[in-house]
C-alpha cells in the first residue's frame, strides 16, 4: 500500500517515525449500518449492510522503536478515519459524520536466548476503538457463523455468530465506535540448521458499546427469533488461537511446513439461546432452530514453498 513515512535516527538503537498510510479497504473491518440488516446477514454474523463510504483521509501512524542486540522494544499509535456510506440507497437520504477511531500497540521482540543459537520471543499487545484491523489482522475474515452439534433437542444443531466491525450506525444517528483488545505471542527454537518449531497462540475481545449493542440486538432479536430476547442478547465476542508449527529446510529457498492449530468462538449470547436461521445454502445447513453455543476447530496445514 502507499505510505509516506518520515524516520528520525537517535542513535543507539532508538529511533522514531511518522507515517501517513493509505487506508485501503483491508484496513477496516465493517462499517455496518444496521437499519440494513437481514435475517440471511445475521446468520452469516454481519450485523448490517456494510456501509464504507471509501477514504478520506490516511491513517496516521507514530512509532518509537528501540532495538537492540537482545532485541527490540517498540511503542506504536494510529488514527484512523471512519467515513461512511448513504443511510439510504442514494445521496438525499444523508450519511452519518465522519468519525475517528485510534490504536495502540506494544511488542517485544528477545533474541539470542539461552534456548539456542537463533532462537527467538515475540509478543505484543493492542487496545483499538474504532480501528479494529490494528488487532484482527488484515486478511482475517470479519463474520463468523461456525457450526458444531448440541446436546439440546428443540435445535437442529449449533452455532456460534459473531462479527468484527470498526464501527455501526443507525439511520439518522451517528456512529458509534467497537472496541478490541488483544495479545498474541510466539517462541521459535531452532533444533539444527534445517530444523525449527515455534509455538504460537493469541486472544483478543470485541466489545461492542451500549448503545451500539441497542441497534444490533432489535435486529438480532426481530431478525432471527433470538429465544431469551434482548436480555439475553450480547454481541460481544472472544476470538482465540493456538498452535504449533515445524518447519524442515533441506536446501536454501526449500520449505516444508506442518502446523496444527485449534481456534476457539466465545460468543457471549445468553446460554440456552436459540436462533431460527433461514436456508443457508452456501454451506448446505437447512432453515432450522440452532443453539447458541461457543465453538472451536482444530486445523492441520501442511505447505511445500520453494522461492526463486
């Protein structure tokens, strides 16, 4: 993406820098707005019709970064305009006023630990409102509908229903801004040349604020039938991942890989809830009654990448 960046040289490791980054549609999640929304939406996990009103400013980016043989220590700040689309299908019917959003992240990076010649910690931490990409990277999908089985016999089956988004509006209001906060960490060990395996995990909270959990739940409770109505309604959700990762170099540019990860939906509905869905055809699961419930997969990749 373009980005203009001005970087200051302290010495001694330390340095500093302003950026101004294009802000290109991987860079926001959702901007919902839920007077849209559809009970086909809602049961994908998207709480409205997604009303990006494209760029109008860049985000802003400062960071200070000291880095040092034992590793580096970085602090970084972002702004990030949220600008939205029509309440409407065309322009009389007025938008909602540009509102911005804000990121902080902190890492840590340890290298030349007692463990083994190149191997390496990695952590970091992030707080947004309103700038959800700076926590949920940016090819993650931002809708969740993810199935499994339940023990309940009223429900078909389950389901876990979640979705990230920067921000969400009603008609005639302005935006109100979702907040995230997370940390992910790794530890890679290199075993010989050829061989290394890190493990890896992460978890990060959406949270969605009082008034915004207002709009999305009249939709979700009218849309979807939601079984404890609007008290039991919560959109609210925790995303987390764990895995483990080897990789075997034989040659240079020639990498085989195996990583086994399991990802886990805490979806915060009211336990007990059920939600009648309609014909998902996508995924072949019928218009039926499913249980709210958390879920989980466990995912095995295995890569072959030569590089040229």
């Amino acid at each position: 993406m373009n980005q203009l960046t001005y970087t200051a040289d302290f010495g001694q490791g330390i340095t500093g820098s302003l950026s101004a980054q294009d802000q290109v549609i991987y860079g926001t999640t959702n901007i919902w707005n839920v007077s849209g929304a559809t009970a086909a939406g809602l049961a994908t996990g998207a709480y409205g019709a997604d009303d990006i009103g494209a760029s109008r400013s860049p985000d802003l980016i400062a960071m200070a970064r000291i880095d040092q043989a034992w590793g580096l220590f970085q602090a970084s700040l972002a702004a990030h305009d949220n600008h939205a689309a029509y309440y409407g299908a065309d322009e009389t019917t007025g938008h909602p006023g540009d509102k911005w959003g804000w990121a902080a992240q902190l890492a840590l990076s340890l290298k030349n630990i007692p463990t083994g010649a190149g191997d390496t910690i990695n952590l970091s931490a992030a707080y947004t409102n309103g700038a959800t990409r700076y926590n949920f990277n940016d090819l993650m999908v931002t809708t969740y509908a993810m199935y499994g089985g339940t023990g309940m016999a009223s429900g078909y089956q389950s389901v876990g229903l979640a979705g990230l988004s920067d921000s969400v509006f009603v008609a005639g209001a302005g935006q109100e801004l979702t907040t995230t906060y997370g940390f992910r960490g790794g530890y890679t060990h290199n075993w010989n040349p050829l061989w290394n395996t890190a493990i890896y995990g992460g978890w990060a909270a959406v949270r969605y604020g009082n008034t915004a959990k207002g709009y999305i739940c009249n939709a979700f409770v009218a849309g979807l039938a939601l079984s404890s109505g609007m008290a039991g309604c919560n959109p609210d959700f925790n995303y987390g991942a764990v895995g483990v990762v080897t990789r075997w170099t034989p040659v240079r540019n020639l990498t085989f890989t195996a990583d086994l990860a399991y990802t886990m939906l805490d979806q915060k509905y009211a336990s007990g809830s059920t939600v009648t869905l309609p014909l998902q055809s996508a995924v072949a699961k019928p218009a039926a009654t499913y249980a709210l419930k958390d879920q989980s997969t466990l995912t095995l990749l295995l890569r072959a990448q030569r590089n040229w």
